[in-house]
C-alpha cells in the first residue's frame, strides 16, 4: 500500500547497511535494488522484514539475486507508472503524536495550521489522483513547496521525507469562511468563526474537495433536531467528530479491534484542538 513512508524507510536502512542502489513506487509494488556485501544484503532483508513503516504492512516479499553494479549511492527514484496494474493508496490517517505536539506548541512554524501532516498521518485516498502516489499526482500539486518544506521533504533524517502532503502556512492550502456569497474570514478567523458559529446552533457547510460536510453541534439537541429534519433522517443516526479517542470514549464504548491502530480509530485530524463537534 501507498502512502505509509516505505520509501523513506528503505532509503534509512540502506544507509545504515552501508548499500547502494535504489528504490521506486511502481503501480504493483516497491521496487528495491541493493548492492553490497551478502552479509550486508541479508542483514537489510531482514531488517526490512522485523521493521517496516509504523503503518504499513507487507502482504508479500520477494528476494532474488540481481548482478552487481556500480552504483555510488542509494537512491530513492521517480516513480513508474504502469497502467495495467493497481495498488491501494492507504485511507486518510488522523493526526500522529509528533504532528499534535506541533500543532499545540506556539514556537512551532505549523503552530494551529489546519493541515498539518507528515509521513505518519494525514492525507492519502481524499487527495489522490493516480497511481503512483507522489505529490504531481495529487491535490497538493498546485502547491508548491516553501524553502523549510522543500528541505523537510528532502532530508532522509526528518519524518517528513518524502510526505507527499507536505505543507506549511506559508506554502500550503488555508481555510476560509464564507456566508452569503462573501468571504467573512480567512486562517484562525475563519476557524473562530466556526466555532461561534456552530455554539450558536448553526448548521455549516465544510468544502472537502468537490464536495460537503454538513456539520453542527452534537451537544445541541434543537441544532441536531434541524439538521435531521432537513436532510430526512430522524431515525437515523450521524457520524461524530472529535479530535482523539480521549473525547470520544466519553460518548461510546469502543471494541479492541476500534482502538488499534490509533491512527485507524474514530480519531480524525480536526483543528479545532480538544473542542468537541460532531
């Protein structure tokens, strides 16, 4: 599966094995090539094996012996394309622990930004376009990379290596709030807005892409009342919104097989910090 980071791993441990060669993203897998000693060989396998990406899983793995080559370094290389197969792009992944800390911590850079994100969590299936996932193929084309991303995205050491989604306040996308045709607010304005908002018992409209989500306040029985009536549905119930699993455990009671992984659970990635929504 796209989008867990394989590649930043592979590129990691053929450094610490001292291998030269490369990896690529194909429409049916990850492709590696290495050069080296058989011992350091093995050792990669098998470390590549026990200690792949925090999210991925590997369904198969193939080894076979290659001729060696000259090559100087190890390489990560531009994706193939190849049209007659396919390969899942991993679904969205709530917010990781890293990106929470950021999120929170006034001297950050990314400090309240909406879209925080890096190789553990954020954005995949919503913003894909076709296979290979790298960001050309994705929503995030339009958006090119600020100085600090560009050097983020390009060094092997930081976990945002290779993040396709990668974005800052100062490069990526940003929120707005509009009513009536007009935009009233933009940034945390816009997300204050909202707030207010929906306290008051409004019912708003969140663009995702090309489409909506309807949201109001799930604490709100008459907000929730209307929204009901309006989209006939009052028999049936409506997702919830929050921002861990901390918030949610105080409303449902969730199965094992809920909580694991984390970044699978019912948390979703909402700027709001620890305000409830639904």
């Amino acid at each position: 599966m796209q989008g867990v980071g394989f590649r930043p791993t592979v590129y990691l441990l053929a450094q610490k094995h001292a291998l030269t060669g490369w990896v690529l993203n194909s429409a049916h897998g990850v492709e590696i090539e290495i050069n080296g000693s058989p011992a350091a060989c093995a050792a990669f396998v098998q470390d590549l094996q026990r200690n792949p990406p925090p999210l991925a899983h590997i369904d198969s793995f193939k080894v076979q012996p290659a001729e060696p080559k000259a090559y100087s370094v190890f390489e990560i290389r531009e994706s193939q394309d190849q049209p007659d197969d396919f390969l899942p792009v991993s679904p969205d992944l709530a917010i990781c622990p890293d990106c929470r800390r950021e999120l929170f911590d006034p001297a950050d850079r990314r400090y309240r930004y909406p879209f925080i994100n890096c190789t553990n969590c954020g954005p995949r299936f919503t913003i894909i376009k076709s296979i290979p996932y790298d960001r050309p193929n994705t929503s995030m084309a339009g958006f090119a990379l600020c100085p600090d991303c560009a050097a983020e995205y390009s060094d092997p050491v930081n976990r945002r290596f290779h993040a396709q989604p990668v974005a800052c306040p100062v490069c990526g996308p940003q929120i707005w709030f509009e009513a009536g045709g007009q935009k009233l607010a933009e940034r945390e304005d816009a997300l204050q807005t909202v707030r207010r908002w929906l306290a008051e018992g409004k019912i708003l409209a969140v663009r995702i892409g090309r489409g909506f989500h309807l949201v109001c306040d799930a604490a709100n029985a008459a907000a929730v009342q209307t929204f009901a009536e309006r989209k006939h549905r009052t028999g049936k119930p409506f997702a919830l919104t929050v921002f861990d699993r901390r918030i949610i455990e105080k409303y449902v009671t969730l199965t094992p097989a809920a909580r694991w992984p984390h970044q699978r659970s019912t948390s979703a990635n909402h700027p709001g910090g620890n305000d409830q929504g639904g």
